[in-house]
C-alpha cells in the first residue's frame, strides 16, 4: 500500500502541474470534500457495525485536517495561506505517521475500514503538498509559531473533554501503540507525557521548516 501511495501521489503532483489556477482550486477544493465524504461514510459504516458514537467524533489530528483543507481551499490570501501552512506542517505529518503506523490494521485488509482509511489518509498527504506546490503555503521559519497558535486553541478544550468522555482524542491521554508517541511514553513516563510530547512535536516541527526552507531556496536559485 505504501508503495502504490507514492505512486499515486507522485503521479497526483505531476499532473496537478499542468492544471490552470482555477482548476487547481476546483481540484483542491473536491479532494478535500471527498476526504469529508469518506469519513462520514467511515463512521456511519462504524456505528452500524455497533460502534460507539462518542469514539468516531472528527478530533483526532486528521480529522482536523479535513477541516483545515476545506477552509485552506475555499478561502483566500492569509487565511488560506495560514491554514495551507498548518495543512502541512501539522497535518500532513499526522497523516504520513498514520499510513506509517496504521491503527486500522486489526480489520480484514479488503474491508471497508483499512481502504477507506488508507484513501482518506492518503488525500491528507497528498492536499498539503498540492498547497505547497503550487505555492499556495509559503513555508518560514518566522512562521513557526502557526502550529502552536493552532494547538493552543484545539488541543485544552480536547484535553478536557478526554478527561469527561473517557476518550482518547489527539492521544492526549495515551499514545496508540507500537507509534514513536508509545517511545515517547517510555521515555518520560506517564507524568511527563504531554511535555515529551511537545518536545517531539518541536523537533519535528525545526526539521521541517528547516527542510522546506531549504527546498524553497533550490526552487528559487
């Protein structure tokens, strides 16, 4: 599967290059409401299966994601440039760690759930880099602190609504396993979590910015 993303995304980038900017905005903005469709099919599908409602809420970083596409593809200037950037910086990754370490893999592979899965986390990898290659996010390092404005406002109100529900949203409360999130665990201890957390989220963050601003500048010379 992961050999057939990269393919697929590659091939996605390439002819994403020959489109106009008004079909680049139409493609931008159907990819990101089908990621939309895909995962109310997904938790429909979940909660017929007997799943329960409160675990399929769309809080987990990805599902951010599809929000912050659709608001990076419908709007302009700053707005979109801002919420492109967070697509991915933050999101992005989120989404590459996902196909990485899959959390779906405990379903038949030919079931609803690891193909709608692998195809919605997919688009998530490939929407971001659509952004950025067609410079509609404009990678800075004077722009670091976008991911922390974007965290400080979604990740308190989702600690504490983990906290009420008994949920796991953003694995505030514990990491998924056999993740670099469990490493982390390990590492610090669960009192120390979240700040290994963050201090992760840091030093993927510099590597990053430090690696786009440097693809920007080969792009450039």
């Amino acid at each position: 599967m992961l050999i057939l993303i990269t393919a697929a995304v590659v091939t996605g980038l390439l002819f994403a290059r020959k489109l106009s900017s008004s079909g680049f905005d139409k493609l931008a903005r159907i990819l990101s409401l089908a990621v939309l469709a895909g995962e109310i099919l997904q938790d429909i599908l979940l909660i017929r299966d007997g799943g329960n409602f409160i675990e399929f809420l769309p809080l987990h970083l990805c599902n951010l994601g599809i929000f912050v596409n659709i608001i990076a593809s419908f709007t302009r200037g700053k707005i979109s440039s801002f919420f492109a950037e967070i697509s991915l910086i933050l999101i992005m990754p989120g989404a590459l760690g996902a196909l990485l370490f899959p959390d779906w893999n405990y379903r038949p592979f030919w079931s609803y759930l690891p193909l709608l899965c692998f195809l919605t986390h997919t688009l998530l990898l490939f929407i971001p880099l659509l952004f950025f290659t067609r410079k509609r996010s404009r990678v800075s390092f004077g722009h670091f602190w976008y991911s922390y404005l974007f965290l400080a406002v979604v990740v308190p109100p989702l600690y504490l609504f983990d906290k009420k529900a008994g949920t796991n949203y953003l694995f505030l409360m514990y990491p998924p396993k056999s993740s670099p999130l469990e490493w982390v665990l390990h590492i610090t201890g669960d009192k120390l979590y979240l700040f290994g957390v963050f201090v992760l989220l840091t030093l993927v963050l510099a590597i990053e910015y430090a690696l786009y601003s440097g693809v920007q500048k080969i792009i450039r010379r």
